[in-house]
C-alpha cells in the first residue's frame, strides 16, 4: 500500500486555493483540509504590519490543530492523496515534514485582489460589506506587501508553480495531470 502523499495547495488569499483544492478532492476521490478552518483568533501575529516590518517569518502564524488534523488524516486514510490549503507551502516548520508537494498558484494580487471583493459583495451576509472598506485600507496600507512576500517565500520551495489565471477546473486539470504524470518539480 503507497502511503498517502500530502499536497499543499499555496497562494494569497484569492488566487483560488479552496477552489482548487475542492475540484481535485473531487476528482481524485481523496480528503481535503482547508485553513481557515483550523486557524484561531491568535493564529496570526496581532499587528500584521509590524510582523512584516521585522522579516515576515511565517513560522509565527501558528495552527496547531491544522497539523493535528494533517497527522490524523494520514494515519487514518487509505487514500492516495490529502489535498491542504497551506498558503506558506513548506516554509512553516511545524507543517514542512509533513508536506510531500507544494503547488503554488501564482495568480497575479489584482485579480487575487477582485476576487475577494466580489466573494464579498455576493456573500449574504450584511457584514461582508461592511468588511470590504477597511480591508481595501489595509491592503493598500500592508496587505499587498505581505501577500507579495509570502508568495515570494513559498515560491522558492515549491514543486509545482502556476502563473496564468484559469478557471478552478482547470486549475485542478493540470495539478491533477502533473500528479498523474510523477509529480516532478516545474518551476
């Protein structure tokens, strides 16, 4: 029996990770885990742009129950893959022994950026409006930079990096071809 290979789907907020993931799930008949869903009020450094001021080690963003989650899943599942949303890739050391791929969607941060607004503006909740304004203010203001920078970081150590905009089924059409085919590095 071929032991469950870990892919962590890499990427800024919007690039289409939880897309992605969800398609080649489907596709592949396997489990997914997605971020936010294991994150905690103090996963992430309290004032983000001070974190990025003083390197943005990412290894401070801490999710203890996604790794658990991870460990659990792989002792368990009989399946030939677990598809992760990890935006760092292997650039956490609490998560990079247990990731076998990184894919990296390299989707340029204005269309990144559009997505999340229009996520935003159809979502039904009234709050989602009201979210929109003060995220565009620390985007301009931060986000921009620390989105740019962990996809910088994560980059430099993934097996698989996709540069062109396609829709999600598309997207889970070639990462599921390049796993099909060995999965070697293509940078």
């Amino acid at each position: 029996m071929n032991e469950m290979k870990i892919v962590a789907i890499s990427g800024a907020s919007g690039c289409g990770k939880t897309s992605a993931i969800k398609k080649l799930s489907q596709k592949f008949n396997c489990p997914y885990l997605l971020f936010d869903d294991h994150t905690e009020k103090d996963t992430y450094p309290k004032e983000m742009k001070t974190w990025f001021d003083k390197g943005a080690d990412v290894n401070a963003i801490e999710t203890p129950k996604f790794a658990k989650a991870i460990k659990q899943l792989k002792i368990k599942s009989a399946h030939q893959y677990l598809f992760i949303e990890e935006p760092f890739g292997r650039e956490r050391a609490s998560l990079a022994p247990l990731v076998d791929y990184v894919v990296l969607l390299d989707t340029p941060l204005e269309i990144c950026l559009t997505r999340i607004i229009k996520r935003n503006i159809t979502s039904a909740s009234d709050d989602s409006c009201r979210f929109i304004i003060p995220y565009l203010i620390r985007y301009e203001d931060h986000l921009r930079d620390i989105y740019q920078e962990c996809v910088n970081q994560v980059r430099l150590n993934s097996d698989l990096v996709i540069t062109e905009v396609h829709n999600s089924e598309f997207t889970a059409k070639l990462i599921g071809n390049w796993l099909k085919a060995g999965s070697k590095s293509i940078c």
